[in-house]
C-alpha cells in the first residue's frame, strides 16, 4: 500500500505544514509523537484495540510468508505486501480488507 510515502494526508504532520490543524502532535500523548500514517496505523494508542484485530486478521498471513521469506515484521506485511511478491492475490487481498476494517472502526480520514 505504500501509504507512508504520501506526503498528502489529513493526518495531523501533514495538515499542520498545511495551516489546517494547530499542532501535529497527537492526542494520544505518547512521547509527544507528530500524527505520521506510521504513528497512526502502528502505535498511537488511540486506536490499540483495533490495531490488534488487524494485527490478528494478518497474522496467519504474516506466519505463512515468514516462513518461506524474511518479512521483518507485520508492519512491513501491511504497508507494503506487494514487495517481491511475497504473498498471493488471495492474500493480499485479505491484507488490504483487514486494512479497510481498519480504517472504517475507527473512523478517521488519512
């Protein structure tokens, strides 16, 4: 998916350099961490619980091709799946929906 290139976001790093958002620090007040798509889809607290359901529907996923190939991390499995070909169509698939759930449980725009 590659979304941690993307210089153009509605995530707060990006909209404060813009003018829009006030700060680019989150809310979640981890270490005064700035609102990046890594900090937002991997660790800010404001969303752990459904980080962990993503993190269990690529699990299987992520055991499968880990087996066969290093991947350094189901991180790196979600942002960019299509690297190598490491995993199937079938797989990346289930990768981009569990991502998709993602997104739509907590409900901010990125």
């Amino acid at each position: 998916m590659l979304l941690h290139d993307s210089d153009d976001t509605m995530l707060n790093d990006d909209t404060f350099r813009t003018g829009v958002e006030v700060t680019p620090l989150c809310s979640c007040n981890v270490e005064k961490e700035t609102v990046t798509v890594m900090h937002f889809l991997f660790h800010c607290t404001n969303y752990s619980e459904a980080r962990s359901q993503l993190f269990d529907s690529v699990n299987d996923i992520w055991m499968s091709v880990s087996s066969r190939v290093f991947v350094q991390s189901k991180e790196h499995l979600i942002l960019a799946p299509q690297c190598k070909d490491i995993v199937t169509k079938s797989q990346n698939k289930i990768l981009k929906e569990a991502l998709f759930v993602f997104l739509a449980t907590i409900d901010k725009k990125i």
